[in-house]
C-alpha cells in the first residue's frame, strides 16, 4: 500500500503550525547512542510523533519518540529523537514516512547514524564509518507503488546517495578533531535477528564495511526526494562470526554509549561546516 500525498502534506502541515514561523533545514536521524543530541538543540520546540496525524511512532527501546526543532551547531534542525525500524513491523513506506514529511517542512539535507556490525576485518569495534554507500537489494523500496511526483521521479538515479560534498565535510571534521573515520558502505539486513556468520561472509564479498538494520530506507526516500545525505555508522561489535563470541543487544548499547562523546562530537563540527 502506498499513502496519498494529501496524507503527507497533512503530517507537514500540522508540523509547520507548531514551529511559529522556524523551517528546519536539516532533518537529523540519530540511531543507538546519540537521542541526547535532541536534548542540546537551542530554543527546542519539541513535538511528540504521537501528536503528529498519520505519523508512525518508534518502540525500539532507547528510542524516544519525539522530533526536536530548533538550532544545533549553528544549523536550523530538526532531530528525530527514535525512528521506526522494518523489523518493528513497518513496511519500508512507514520507515521513511517521517524524512519524506521533513522535507514537505523544508529540509534539505539529510544526517542519519546507526550502530551496526563491523564486517571489515582490518578495523576495530568502536570505530566511526562515514558511509560511502549502501547495498540494500534484498527487500523492496521504499518508493514501491505508485510514484509520487510530488517527491521525485519514478526512477531515480542513485549514483551519489552520500553527497560527495558533505562526505568531505566529515573528512575534514574529523581530522580536525584528530578522530579516525572510516569509510564504507553499510549493507542492510532488515533483522531483528543478528546476521548469520554465512550472510556476513557474503556481505563482504559483496562489498560490505559493516552490516545493519536502518538508514537504507531512509536515504533511499531522501535520495529521490533530492536531499543531501550525510551518513556515519558506529561500528558497535565485530559482525556475527568474526569473534567467538555471541552478538547482543546489550554489547551495541554499551559500545554505543561509550562513544557517544567522540561521535557527537564529530556530527556537531559537521553541522557547523556545512
Ligand atoms: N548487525 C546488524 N545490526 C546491528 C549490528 C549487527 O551486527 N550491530 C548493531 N546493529
């Protein structure tokens, strides 16, 4: 099933009557570890996804469930603070529901992050990944059904959905901060289980730095609504079957808590660059 536009439009506008004139600029979608950096946005105005018509809430744990607008490293914001995940039980429509109302708001650009396996073997747990690209031809698109104009076109070109420009932004930051940023292209497994050792071995050979459960959907809605991308992932454990060692959800929180410092950080010079 695909929603009309008039259904969109209805999300955006309630939106845009609660924000007394503000247009956020940039849409930010922060995974495991980074919610906080909704709680440093300046002259918050915060409005609950359950307040919102139509839109869909999150209950992945950790996740609150609130968009916060207003100003963060200089730039006009708004932060989703949780987002909805496939396996929750949302088709890929409602997962990227929310960016594709942002942008009927006014945003341009793009920032997501996520925690996800590490499935290159010659980096380390903790690391942060500038996302290159991303491979998710497993499950359908987000855009199945029919094509909204009002958006994009029915077949957009997807050649650069991590915008170059920004990518250098981050390479920039990043080494002004004296942090090491990997670079990578993140495959996405729906889940909610881990990979398998055997479709990790097969992310890689297919070209995988690192391996997760979000953010693909999102930056494909974005890349046909012609918005900026700007990706990081947390390298929050070593893939299925690289360690000896069982993969939990509690190993990912903990790692993503431990970096939350360096990584916020990073995204906060971002913004004030860009
Ligand atoms: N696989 C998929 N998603 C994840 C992982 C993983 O190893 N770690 C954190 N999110």
């Amino acid at each position: 099933m695909s929603y009309p536009f008039s259904q969109y439009q209805a999300s955006a506008n309630y939106i845009t009557s609660k924000l007394d004139g503000f247009t956020p600029d940039v849409v930010m979608v922060l995974g495991s570890g980074l919610g906080f950096m909704g709680d440093l946005v300046e002259n918050p105005i915060v409005i609950p996804y359950g307040d919102i018509p139509h839109f869909k809430v999150s209950t992945a744990p950790g996740h609150k469930g609130q968009l916060v607008c207003g100003t963060l490293g200089g730039k006009k914001v708004a932060v989703m603070q949780g987002r909805m995940h496939h396996y929750e039980g949302y088709s890929f429509e409602d997962v990227s529901y929310a960016v594709r109302v942002l942008r009927l708001v006014g945003c341009s650009t793009l920032v997501v992050t996520n925690a996800a396996g590490c499935t290159n073997m010659d980096w380390e747990v903790g690391d942060i990944m500038l996302i290159t690209d991303h491979i998710k031809f497993f499950l359908e698109s987000p855009l199945r059904g029919e094509n909204l104009p009002q958006f994009g076109t029915r077949f957009p070109d997807m050649s650069h959905v991590y915008t170059p420009a920004l990518q250098e932004v981050a390479r920039q930051s990043a080494k002004e901060l004296g942090l090491t940023l990997r670079q990578g292209v993140y495959c996405y497994f729906p889940g909610p289980q881990f990979e398998t050792p055997a479709e990790v071995r097969a992310a890689r050979i297919l070209g995988a730095d690192a391996c997760g459960m979000s953010t693909a959907p999102e930056a494909t809605a974005a890349a046909h609504a012609g918005m900026n991308i700007l990706g990081f992932t947390l390298l929050s454990n070593m893939a299925a079957g690289i360690l000896d060692q069982p993969l939990s959800g509690e190993e990912v929180n903990a790692t993503a808590e431990a970096s939350k410092g360096k990584f916020s950080k990073l995204i906060l010079s971002c913004l004030e660059k860009m």
